[in-house]
C-alpha cells in the first residue's frame, strides 16, 4: 500500500512526524508533499529537523497569499504531484489551506481520501479554519475522529457511516517528545522560574488583522503581575509595528521556538493564553490552566473542570481568566490512549474498498 501525506503548516508537521513512523512500522509506502504554507525555517525546516520527520518528496513552495489565492495554487500543484505518485490513499491534517486543497485534489481526481482530526466544530464560519475542516470532512472517505464528540458530530451531519474514533494524533506526540521537552534548558535559559511566568501565542487572524482586538490582548498581558513570554511569528510583529502597538515590560516578546521548546515552556508556565487550538489542547493534556483567546473552541473537552476558559480578546475577561485559581486534580481523560496513528494506520491498511473511492 502507497500513502501520500499532504502538510504544509507547522500542527501538520507534528502530527505527520507521528503518522509517518506508524506508517513505517507497518512497512507502508508513504510520499510526503509539503505545499509550502509556512516556508520559514522556524516554521518548517526546524520541525523536519527536530521530529526527524522523512523529507517531502515534492515541495511545492507555494508560501503565502490570500486564502482563495494559496489554496487555488496548491490545487493548482498537487494534482499533478497526486496523479504521478498515484497512491492507495492521500491523507490529510487538520484545518488549514494545505488540508483543504489536499481534500479537493484527492476527491477531483477519485483518490481515497483519510482526513485526520475529523469531526472538529468551533461553529463559527467566519473561520478559515472551520469551513476548510467542514469541506474537508464532506470529501473525506475515512474520517479519524480525536474524541467521542467529533464522532457524534460527524453524526448529525450524515458522516456516521465514515468516521472511526481513533484518540488524538496530538496527545501521541506530546507523548512521545515529553521525555526531550523535560530535558530542555530552554526556561532557564530565558531566566524563568517554574510555575511563575505566562505563556501567550496569538495567530488567528481575527485577532492579528484586528488592531482593536490585538491591542486588547496586548493590553491584558501587561495588567498580569508575571513575566508573560510571547513567541510571535514575524507577520505578528508586523502587525503590532502596523498598528503602533507595543508591549509593556512584563511581556518578553521572542522568536518563535521548537515543539519540544514550546512543550516545555507550556508544562512549566503558571497559565497559558492563546487562540490556538493546538496549544490549549496541549495545556490541557499537561494540566496547566488555559487562557482561550477566541469566543469558541473547537475542543470543548478542554473546558471540562474549568481548564480552559474562554474570554475572547476583551482585557477583562482576560486577565479575570488569567488570574483565577487552577482546578484541583487532573484533567480528564478524553483524547485517547496514545496510540491514535497506529489506530489510523489499520484502518487504513485493513479499509474494505482497498483503495477504491466510494461513492
């Protein structure tokens, strides 16, 4: 059996790292085409590196440009990459331009399709992200489902029939690279104390695009009474430079850093604010209270006990969550048991229509 992989954005790289070795196990043929989302070293070639991730045989270096316009271009590219590898499967990741245009290239050209992270709603369609991952889910043959929620969703919507409850990709790689992000010098290097600064990431682009909404969440940071360490992806910073927005002297604005630097920064902070739905799902599973900077989540497990709160990009709701008391106790367990890609990969392998797209 030969399976093509489609990734582009940094989550992808993670989570592809992971499949990727499940695949290997199982002696499965896998061709990696990278579309060139993000095409920066510190977004990309850092994470091929650091998760020892197999190199793409087709770079497609689309890099970036407006929705309709990137995700025209990989069309565009990936239907020639698909038609000469000619696989049994193409699998896709998540909510991003690189998972809808992979979708779309696979069911134009009746290629059997697996869309891993099925079944996620923020129900927000202002989103990018929820109308490619609604898309995706429409066009995907096998639908891998993290948790029981995304299988009942995909339910309601007549999907039942194609989604399988695997557990989540994410929680096998927080898994696996726990151990390295234990060993890493990375909080004291920044002179940090454990358990006494925040961690803040903001991406999404109603909060970037939005001067009054980032000069909120700016504004918030500097009313916590800790150091607040802001990992900002350089289209941030323009942002911030764009809107004549800075930061007071509490927040440490750095270059974005590794997964397993992110881990270890994540498990050794007081709190973490964000709008990604990677990180607060990372808070979660390593039990650190969690800021949501956005008025809906895609994972609402994560709010279970109070875990996760979400407070938008309004200051006082922010930093009202930022300050609370973390919950007593464990976080639940809801994202599986750590095997989610070995899960994926025999349903893949063991899939009745043995590459055959259905109808």
């Amino acid at each position: 059996m030969k399976v093509v992989t489609v990734v582009g954005a940094r989550p992808q790289f993670i989570k592809a790292a992971v499949f990727s070795r499940a695949l290997a196990a199982q002696q499965i043929s896998e061709v990696l085409i990278h579309t060139g989302q993000h095409y920066d070293r510190e977004l990309s070639d850092v994470f091929f590196e650091s998760l020892t991730l197999p190199r793409p045989a087709h770079q497609l270096g689309v890099g970036s440009a407006p929705h309709g316009q990137q995700t025209g271009r990989m069309l565009e590219l990936l239907e020639p990459a698909l038609q000469e590898e000619a696989p049994d499967w193409v699998v896709v990741f998540g909510d991003t331009n690189s998972t809808l245009a992979g979708a779309l290239a696979a069911a134009k050209l009746g290629m059997p399709l697996a869309h891993v992270e099925a079944g996620l709603r923020s129900f927000d369609r202002s989103m990018p992200e929820e109308l490619n991952r609604v898309l995706t889910d429409h066009a995907a043959d096998l639908l891998f489902c993290p948790t029981q929620t995304a299988v009942d969703q995909l339910a309601k919507e007549g999907l039942g029939d194609r989604a399988r409850l695997t557990g989540d990709i994410m929680y096998d790689a927080l898994r696996e690279q726990l151990p390295q992000a234990e060993q890493s010098d990375i909080v004291s290097r920044l002179e940090l104390t454990a358990g006494q600064y925040a961690l803040a990431t903001v991406h999404r682009a109603a909060n970037t695009d939005d001067a009054d909404a980032l000069g909120r969440i700016l504004a918030a940071f500097s009313r916590l009474d800790e150091t607040v360490v802001f990992p900002a992806h350089p289209r941030v910073r323009a942002a911030m430079q764009s809107a004549g927005l800075t930061v007071a002297e509490n927040v440490r604005v750095i270059d974005p850093v590794g997964y397993v630097e992110m881990l270890a920064l994540e498990r050794s902070a007081r709190v973490v604010l964000t709008d990604s739905g990677g990180v607060q799902k990372e808070a979660f599973l390593l039990g650190v209270p969690c800021v949501t900077l956005r008025e809906e989540t895609e994972w609402p497990e994560t709010a279970a006990g109070g875990w996760n709160v979400l407070a938008g990009s309004d200051s006082d709701r922010i930093v009202e969550a930022a300050k609370r008391t973390a919950p007593a106790g464990e976080p639940p367990s809801v994202f599986g048991d750590g095997r989610a890609a070995e899960c994926m990969v025999e349903f893949l392998r063991d899939d009745p229509s043995h590459g055959e797209r259905r109808g």
